[in-house]
C-alpha cells in the first residue's frame, strides 16, 4: 500500500516541478529570451525535465525515510542578458516556478475547501488534491528561501546594489554548502509553515 502511494506521490511531485521549471522558461520567452524554447524545453512532457538524482532519488529517499516528498527537475536554462528587463528580468523569472506552485496549491486547495462544504468530491479525490496541495506548497516555500541556487536568491539579489555584484558571485560559489546547511538544520521550519497554509486554504483540521 505504501508503494502504492508512493507512485501517486510521485507522480503528482513530478508534474509540479515540471510545472515549476516550465513556468520559469515561459517567463523568460515573454521577457525576450528563447533559450528555453530552442533547447525544447517548453513542454509538459516530463521526460524532458526528469533529472534521476533530483526526480526519482532525493524524492523516494525522502518520502520512505523522511515521511515526507520533495525533489526537483532539470533547471530550464535561460539567458539573462537576453532579457528586456536587465533590472528586474531574472527576479520575474526566478518568481514564476513558485507562483505556479502557489497557484495550483490554491486552485486545489479551494476545490477541497468547497468540496468539503457542499459535498461533490469523493474522498479520494480529496486524499489526492491534499498531497499535491502539500507539494505545492512545499515546493513554492522552499524555492523563495534566499539561497543559492534557489529562486529566492536571484530576487534578493535584484533587490541589491550592482556594486554588490562581486558579493553575490561569492555567495554563490558556496551555494552547495549554504544549501546543504539549509537542509539538514533549517529544513524543520517550513514544514509548519506547509501544515498551516494546508489548513488555511482547505478549511481541514491539520496538526
């Protein structure tokens, strides 16, 4: 039963990240860059975007040791020099994988709420829609952390300075360790912050 459930989990983390990379592709095709789109990376297709390590690997790891879901996909490459928009251009980018994953997390979490209220979803249905509300969240959260190379790191540093340039090359050339740091001591506080936008955008009793 449990592998059972695993393949629907990662089915469902699966399809989210690809949402999630797709979405920073798009973003940067209407900002001017058509990277993405030549390398054929604007599609829904997840056997463009699997990466084995981040997509099967990290996510079963963490799903039967952990209790938990996550991983990642292949980044979608983008030019930002190509971008219109050199101030602000690669932060727009970085913020579109996470508003999508907020956006499908409220799509369903609604559906849940509403189902629960007039009575239309099967509870499986609702079992399902709670674990990709879960995983939307989860993956939205983590990504605007501010740590290279996570998409919260590019919009901190288009709010800095460009005298401060030199900083950000720095910080980014320890981005593995400073994610690796992330990980093993900080990664416990998202996962209150996941369990309480759960209950407040679906109305359930989560603890």
């Amino acid at each position: 039963m449990q592998e059972f459930d695993f393949i629907f989990a990662i089915a469902i983390l699966i399809m989210s990240v690809v949402a999630h990379e797709v979405s920073h592709g798009y973003a940067a095709l209407a900002l001017g860059d058509e990277t993405a789109r030549r390398l054929g990376r604007l599609t829904l297709n997840p056997l463009r975007h699997i990466d084995l390590f981040g997509s099967i690997i990290v996510p079963a790891i963490s799903y039967f040791a952990g209790g938990f879901i996550f991983g990642w996909a292949k980044p979608v490459p983008y030019n930002p020099h190509n971008l219109r928009n050199s101030r602000w251009g690669e932060a727009l980018v970085a913020l579109a994988g996470p508003l999508t994953n907020i956006l499908i997390a409220l799509f369903f979490g609604l559906l849940i709420r509403f189902g629960l209220m007039y009575r239309f979803l099967p509870e499986t249905f609702i079992s399902i829609a709670v674990l990709l509300v879960s995983i939307n969240l989860l993956l939205a959260i983590f990504n605007l952390v501010p740590i290279p190379p996570l998409d919260g790191s590019k919009i901190l540093f288009s709010l800095l300075p460009y005298q401060l340039y030199q900083l950000r090359a720095r910080i980014e050339e320890s981005s593995l360790i400073l994610l690796l740091i992330f990980v093993f001591f900080l990664w416990q506080f998202i996962s209150p912050i996941v369990i309480f936008l759960l209950g407040f955008i679906t109305g359930l009793p989560v603890s």
